[in-house]
C-alpha cells in the first residue's frame, strides 16, 4: 500500500555536507509523520529526526540539532534531510519511516513503514 524509497547516501569527508531524500508512493490519506532513524555499526537504530504531516513542525535528536534539517516537498510525497558538519559518528545506514504526525515517537517500534536504507560513510 505505501512505498519508501531513500537516496542520496554515500562517502564523505569530516566537516562536509551531504543531501538524502525519501520517496513515498501510496496513499497516507496525510496522517502520517515522515521520520529519519539511522543505524551505526554494532548499535541499535536511533531516532535522528522528524516532521509533521499536518503542520510541518519538526523535531531533531540532540545528537544532531543545529546540523541537520529535514525538510518536505511535492505535496508531502518527498522529504529530505540535509546534513551538514558531517563527523564520523555520523556514519550509518539512514532509514526513512512513516509514523505518528500529531505527536513525536522516537523508537523504532512505533513506525508504520520503512525503507531499506541508505548508506552514509564520514571519514576523518
């Protein structure tokens, strides 16, 4: 029924930017946030960040507030999530999922549909 596509991903040095966007195809009749969650090797998936479908409000994990700012377009079909300031930690493999809009959930357990990833390297 609803489709998540993620692109953008790849390797990058400390200190620069780089741009992922997600896909999304099927009907979410707008009820549903778009969300950011990103896995490191050998950690569990963590919340990076989200935005409404309702009011375009957002929310960003610590770790990456004041870096990374999400973004939608296309009529609520496309979000993106511009990353500056990259560091190492930041690699991952970014997943982009669909979930609550009227309030902020920040486990994985509590999304509605994935996509597969995209790879993210920050080398030093």
């Amino acid at each position: 029924q609803v489709e998540v596509v993620e692109s953008g991903g790849g390797s990058v040095q400390a200190g620069d930017s780089l741009r992922l966007s997600c896909a999304v195809s099927g009907n979410t009749f707008g009820w549903l946030g778009m969300y950011w969650f990103r896995q490191a090797p050998g950690k569990a998936r963590e919340f990076v960040t989200m935005i409404s479908s309702s009011d375009g409000s957002t929310h960003y994990a610590d770790s990456v507030k004041g870096r990374f700012t999400i973004s939608r377009a296309n009529a609520e079909n496309t979000v993106f999530l511009q990353m500056n300031s990259l560091s190492p930690e930041d690699t991952g493999v970014y997943y982009c999922a669909l979930g609550p809009s009227i309030v902020v959930v920040t486990t994985p357990a509590g999304m509605d549909y994935w996509g597969k990833g995209t790879k993210v390297t920050v080398s030093s």
